[in-house]
C-alpha cells in the first residue's frame, strides 16, 4: 500500500495505479493539489509505489 496526505487525513491508496487517477477516486480534484514527496514536486503522471508517501499540498491563489 501507499499513502497520501492531505491536510489532516490520510489515505491509503493501491500502488500502480497514476496519481491522478487516484485522487479522482479519492474525490479530489488533481489541478487542487501539488503533489509532494521528498521535497520535490512529482507529475499527476506517476505510478504510485508500495510504500511510498505523498503529500498533497493545496494550491491558493488570490490577489
């Protein structure tokens, strides 16, 4: 398994699958979040890994 975190919840998701598709199955829209691991920004592109841990950081914007 691996987890993603956002906010104040975790999630554990299977490993394989895209991280775009698993924040759709989550209910979170992927252009709200920047996805973080280790410091560096990864592409909604990536193939979740076992054990891996993602962090799910909100995009704001505002003037």
């Amino acid at each position: 398994m691996a987890t993603l975190k956002h906010r104040d919840k975790t999630y554990t998701v299977e490993p394989g699958t895209t991280l775009e598709r698993a924040l759709r199955e989550l209910g979170i829209i992927p252009e709200t979040v920047l996805p973080v691991r280790d410091g560096k920004i990864i592409p909604l592109s990536h193939r979740i890994e076992e054990g891996e841990e993602i962090e799910l950081v909100d995009v704001i914007s505002g003037g």
